[in-house]
C-alpha cells in the first residue's frame, strides 16, 4: 500500500505545496494534482517537481477532449523530464458539461477517445517511428482532403527519460472499467467503497483482466478517499473532519453533471444510496450547496 495525497481545485496551491514538501519527508508515496475546470494541472506539477525529490507526481486527471494526443504525450513527457522520471499520466473523459461546455469540444466516444490516446501516447514515447495513427476519433496526420495537406508524420525530438510513462485511467462505468482493467496501469475510481466495490465494478474488473497482457503486469489501484491522522481527536473534532470532507462529496455527487447525466450520483445510488444521492443532487441543483 501507498499513501497518496490530493491537491484540488479547492485548495490554496503554496499552502498545499508546502504540506506535500514536509509530508514526503515522512513517508508520503504520491501526489494527485485535480484539474476539472479550475487551473491546468501541469503547471502545478512542474513546481512540485522543483520542490521534491522522490515522491511520484500525477495528474489526477486530464481529460482527453482539450488536448491533442501528441500535446498529452508531449506533455507528459516533459513532466517526467522535470522530474526525473517521477510523473504519472492520470488521464479521464470528464463529462459532457465541462467537454462541450467550457472547451466547445463535442462530448463524443469517451471510451474509444481514450483508448486511443494512451494507444497515441505510448507510441509518441517509444519512438520506433514517426507517429501515424488512424482511429475512430483521432487521425494523425490528418487524412487526405482535410487543412493544407501539407501535414507529415514526425517523432518526438527527446528521447523521453522513460518510454513506458504509467498511465492510470479515471474510468466509472462498466465497459470503461473494463477497458482500463485491460490497458492501463492504474485505475482511479471515485468513491471506492472497499466492501462494496464488487457489487459496482467486480464483473467489468474481472473481463477486462482476463484480457490484459500479462507483460503490463498487475493493475494498480488508487483508492481515494479522505484521510485525518491524529490520536487526539475528540467527538467534536471529528465532526469537523467530516464536515471538511462534505462540500467536495455534494460537489461530485450533486453537480458534476445534469440529472440523469452525473456518472458520480449513479455510483452512489450503486452502492445502495439512492435516495440519499436524488437528495444531495436536487439540493445541490437548486442552490442549496450549505
């Protein structure tokens, strides 16, 4: 097991950088950095690459609609330079408010989109050729009868200092998760629910597991979750933990996402928490967020 540490949107970043600085020194393994719609992520991350030395850095996430490929491998091959092979690529769909919303990007095929930039990504970082990828939502380099046609396939200048960058798959719903029980390195659910997890994931883990090549080795897992350390809290201070954790809970679960179209209210109510997820949801909605 490893502990691992988040810093979100929600969060004072120099106040956060300085915990993470003191936190490694006692054993901290990693460092999530949130993007959504709040602060890119990679700047944050460059600067904690400056600032520590041998924790892992992640992004947690990007999704795969506001950047090209080529700009995701690009990039993340720059962060594992800066830091001296310590980064991982956190990557994610989003959802369709924050896709179509605040990029302009049709919201269409996260699933395939995916797949298909850590198919991108891996390629860009091997280098054994000039990249040339024809999928079903990314053509690289541009087909015949689209832009100038003066577009060439290319490979990366640097050699990256890994060609193999882990990649770790915020994924949620069945057919996804099993895709990153298949392909990728890591997972990053929401709401991991050790117990019950099985009754939400345990078939798409299990089929996309029996599909995994087994030179990728194990899948690892972030668990998520918040964490308060400290023996002498009293009745009153645990309150105060769990209040602390409550607006970034409603937040997920009341409005990432219009009714009937939250993937983070549908865990819940897979958990067993119906009612309790159609409450915080129609609270949130209508502006009742205290």
């Amino acid at each position: 097991m490893k502990l691992s540490m988040m810093i979100n949107y929600i969060s004072d970043f120099q106040t956060s950088a300085k915990q993470v600085v003191e936190l490694e020194k006692v054993g901290l393994d990693m460092v999530w950095v949130a993007e959504a719609y709040s602060y890119d992520a990679i700047s944050q991350i460059g600067y904690l690459a400056a600032v520590t030395n041998k924790l892992q850095i992640g992004t947690g996430i990007i999704n795969v609609y506001s950047r090209t490929p080529a700009l995701v491998a690009m990039t993340a091959a720059g962060c594992d330079y800066v830091s001296n092979g310590r980064f991982i690529l956190g990557l994610g769909a989003s959802g369709a408010q924050v896709i179509e919303g605040f990029h302009g990007m049709p919201y269409e095929k996260p699933l395939q989109r995916t797949k298909e930039y850590i198919d991108i990504c891996r390629e860009v970082w091997k280098r054994e050729k000039p990249l040339s990828y024809q999928g079903k939502t990314v053509d690289v380099p541009l087909p015949q009868g689209q832009g100038t046609g003066l577009g060439k396939a290319l490979k990366l200048i640097n050699h990256p200092v890994r060609n193999e960058i882990p990649i770790w798959w915020a994924s949620l719903m069945g057919k996804s998760v099993e895709a990153t029980a298949e392909v990728a390195d890591g997972w990053m659910p929401i709401f991991f629910y050790p117990e019950k997890f099985k009754n939400v994931w345990g078939d798409a883990l299990k089929a996309g597991t029996a599909k995994r090549d087994p030179s990728r080795g194990q899948m690892d897992i972030s668990a998520g979750g918040m964490l308060a350390i400290d023996e002498s809290l009293t009745g009153e201070d645990q309150q105060k933990v769990l209040d602390f954790a409550r607006p970034s809970t409603a937040l997920y679960v009341g409005g990432m996402g219009a009714r009937g179209k939250n993937f983070y209210n549908d865990i819940c109510k897979s958990y067993g928490y119906e009612q309790e997820a159609i409450e915080i949801q129609d609270l949130y909605l209508d502006g009742k967020k205290q």
